[in-house]
C-alpha cells in the first residue's frame, strides 16, 4: 500500500477537486489540475464571490505554487491521452454537476459526463503509469427507485419507514425500472464504465455514489450544493425557496472525509469493490429546516423562507449505507455534521 505521487485531478477547480489538490499537495505528491473552467457559466445569478472555478484555482495557486494547472475539456480525448501519462492516480470529478441543467441540455450533459468519463478509463488503461482511477459518481443512479421506499414523518423530518434501510441504501439497491433524470443517466453511464474497466482489469477504478458532500470553497446554488446555497443565503439575508415541505432528509459529508475515502482507495487499489455508496450515513443526516434552524440558532442567520410545490423525483429521505465504504477502505467520517456547518459558516465569515 503506498500513495500515489502522481495526481491528475480533473475538475481540480471546482469545489470537491480543489479539496482533492490540496490534500495531495500538503502530501507532497505532484499535482495537475485539469479544469475547462466552466463552472460560472452553470451558475446563472453568478457575480464574483460565486465563481467557484476561478476562486478555488485563485485559492490553490496562491497557496500551492507547485500545482500545475490545465485549461482542458474532458470531452477532449487526444489531450487526456497525453495529460494522464505519467499520473499513477486520477480523481475525476470534473462534470455536468446540475439535474436542472441537464434536463435542459441532455447532450452536453452526457457528452461531459459519461462520454467524459469513458475517455478518463480509456486513457488511464492506455497509460504506461497506470493510474488508479475514482469517480465522482452520485446517488441519482438509484433514481426514482429510492422513491419506493416507504417514509413517515418524524417531527421536523422524513425517515424511512423500513427497518431493512436502517443503515440506508445500499450499492444492492436497483437501478432499473424507474425513472432518471439525464444527469442521473448520464452519471449511471460513466459508473457503469467504471465498472466495467475495473471487471476486465483494465484500469483500478471506483465509483463513489456521493450523497451530499458540503464545505469550505462550496458556492451552491439553487441547483446543487444546498447546504452551502442556504447558508450563503441566510447570511446574505437573500430568499430562499424550499420545494416541499422541507422536512426532506439527506446524509451529508464533510469534503475532507470524501478525500479521505478517495485516498485510501487510490491507495489500495487492489481487490476493492467498484462501487461505493459514500455520504455522512446515518449519524449525519439533517432536513431542510433542521439545518435553517442551526443557521438561525447559531450564527443569527434567519432565512427568509418562501415554500414551492414538490420538485419532480426530489426524494422524501436519501441515506447512504457506508458500512462497504467502512469495511473496505478502512473509513469513516471525522467530521460531524455540527461541526462540519460550525466550520464551513467560520469560512463563509472569513470571504464576506
Ligand atoms: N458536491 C456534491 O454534493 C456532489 C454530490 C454528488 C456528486 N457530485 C459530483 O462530484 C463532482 C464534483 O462536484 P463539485 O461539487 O465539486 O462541482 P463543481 O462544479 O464545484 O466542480 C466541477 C468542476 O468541473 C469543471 N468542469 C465541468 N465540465 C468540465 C469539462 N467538460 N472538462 C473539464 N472540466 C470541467 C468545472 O469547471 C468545475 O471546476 C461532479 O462531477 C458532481 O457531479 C457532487
């Protein structure tokens, strides 16, 4: 077992593959960033503070110098063919990231995202270095089968009705015969592709089926990122718009404790499952209003809440089971989730 020392972080500037770069640079590994810098374009309300690429690549170029850093699209199969040699470790997190956006443009989103992800395999299995590769996959390829699950209401939440999902959703569970949307589908592909190099022993690789993954350097926005997106709103006293009740729960995790994951896979590669449900499980898990409660409570950050209709396949409860996770990458999650939101609002205060 030995850390790779050669790291090619795709999407290294946006908000997970900053936390990627930084971590293996403090490790003094060598890094490359390979971004197409897209991500303000996604943000349609977006202004200075909100652009994610530009701050993180601001922040990882003042503080790691040594970090090489590449203007490159992962739809660009020649240039990844060139760029992945020499790397003995990919984390590959650059993507199409919003279900809105891609129910308005399915074809950008798939060529991002799966076809991107097959050229990340392809020219990791074609590499002399043989990179390990992990993927930034998320719990959307369940679709609407994670809708099937029988919920109640508890208080100011959802949970699930089932003793069987008392852990939470397993790998095990289903992908078939629902509903997706586009970026689920389109995030399915590149998982299954991952899948299938690491079944013919083509290239390590591991598709991590994030849930919420939330801290400093994230700027969400109504479409993705929303513990960040509520907490910048809240503060800034700007509106935010619950769909549904917001009794809604998801599990969450402290970005470090993914890299943290990704690392002792990259590590290890060897003999590992290809997939991973990977969230904060069920010992941090929060509802809408259980976290707009902690920002008004802790920080004096009262939302100013207006309430919408239900959003198409928006799912009652979403909790990982990370006992595989647990089991086979010797992990778990340090951060809890109190603490985790004391220290992403010490950072918010920190840029504005
Ligand atoms: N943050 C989460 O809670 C979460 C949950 C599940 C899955 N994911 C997945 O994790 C990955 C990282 O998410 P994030 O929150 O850091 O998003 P992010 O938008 O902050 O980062 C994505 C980065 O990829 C870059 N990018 C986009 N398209 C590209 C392309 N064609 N070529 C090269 N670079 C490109 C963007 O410029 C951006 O810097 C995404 O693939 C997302 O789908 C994130």
């Amino acid at each position: 077992m030995s850390r790779p020392s050669h790291i090619l972080v795709t999407g290294g500037a946006g908000f997970v593959g900053s936390h990627a770069a930084e971590f293996y640079a403090e490790r003094g590994a060598k890094v490359t960033v390979y971004d197409n810098m897209s991500r303000v374009s996604s943000l349609e309300t977006a202004d200075e503070t909100r652009n994610t690429a530009s701050f993180n690549r601001d922040y990882l170029e003042e503080n790691y110098p040594e970090i090489s850093f590449i203007d490159g699209d992962v739809r660009n199969r020649k240039r990844l063919f060139d760029v992945v040699e020499g790397h003995d470790a990919i984390v590959h997190t650059a993507g199409q990231v919003a279900v809105t956006a891609s129910l308005n443009d399915p074809h950008y989103d798939f060529q991002v995202n799966a076809e991107g992800t097959f050229n990340i395999l392809d020219a990791a299995s074609a590499a002399e270095s043989d990179p390990a590769v992990v993927f930034a996959s998320t719990n959307k390829v369940y679709g609407d089968n994670v809708n099937e699950i029988p919920v109640k209401e508890v208080n100011s939440r959802y949970w699930y009705d089932s003793p069987e999902y008392n852990d939470g959703i397993p790998e095990s569970l289903s992908i078939d015969d629902c509903e997706h949307t586009p970026y689920g589908v389109s995030k399915l592909a590149g998982d299954l592709y991952v899948q299938d190099y690491a079944a013919r022993n083509e290239v390590d690789a591991a598709a991590f089926r994030m849930s919420c993954i939330y801290g400093p350097r994230q700027f969400g926005n109504e479409d993705q990122g929303w513990v960040a997106h509520f907490a910048i709103s809240a503060k800034r006293d700007e509106p935010i718009t619950v769909f549904g009740d917001g009794k809604q729960v998801r599990d969450v995790l402290y970005v470090t404790d993914l890299i943290d994951a990704y690392d002792s896979f990259l590590s290890d590669p060897t003999n590992k499952p290809a997939v991973f449900n990977m969230g904060g499980g069920p010992e941090n898990t929060t509802s809408l209003l259980e976290l707009l409660e902690i920002l008004g409570e802790n920080h004096g950050w009262e939302a100013d809440v207006t309430y919408d209709e239900w959003r198409e396949g928006d799912q009652k409860v979403y909790v990982s089971d990370i006992s595989r996770a647990k089991e086979h990458l010797n992990w778990k999650p340090k951060v809890d989730f109190n603490e985790g939101v004391e220290r992403y609002a010490e950072w918010l205060s920190t840029i504005e």
